[in-house]
C-alpha cells in the first residue's frame, strides 16, 4: 500500500516539470485523482485495521496512577537550568 503511495507522489512529482515541458501537465490531474482513490482506500483498511478494544475503567484508573507515580519521582527539579546558578536546597 505504501509502495503505491509512493509511486502517485512520484507521478505528481513529476507534473512539475510541466513547468518547462507542457506536454506532463496532464500528469497533474491523474495523480490527483489516483491520490483521492488511494487516500480513501487506505483510510478504509486503516478503519479495518488494528483497533484495539476500549479499555475498561481499572485499566485506565492503573494507568493513571503510574502516571501520576512517575510525575512524583521527578517533580519538583533539583536544579534550575544549566547557567542558571539556580539549586533547590
């Protein structure tokens, strides 16, 4: 899926030499529409895709409280930034 990405950014890519050879302006609408066309296929298999379950509410409140443990462990700073002369005694 990328590789075809990757080939319509190429096509449009090279509709700006349309700019010194008018004859590849036709490449820009092309690219264009295959690029609508592979926006929406991609976003379709990505809705399709990995999607996780919701998490319940004991997982969240978990991962939370690791949260707020780790913030504890750092906060406040011993020191101010370097050059700042700043020390928390």
């Amino acid at each position: 899926m990328a590789a075809i990405g990757v080939a319509i950014a190429a096509v449009a890519g090279l509709a700006a030499v349309s700019l010194i050879w008018p004859q590849t302006a036709m490449l820009l609408p092309i690219a264009r529409f295959l690029g609508l066309v592979w926006l929406a296929v991609a976003g379709y298999r990505l809705s399709q895709g990995h999607a996780t379950p919701p998490m319940s509410v004991t997982d969240r409140h978990e991962g939370a409280r690791r949260c707020f443990k780790a913030r504890q462990l750092s906060w406040p700073p011993r020191s101010g930034p370097p050059g700042s002369g700043f020390r928390r005694t």
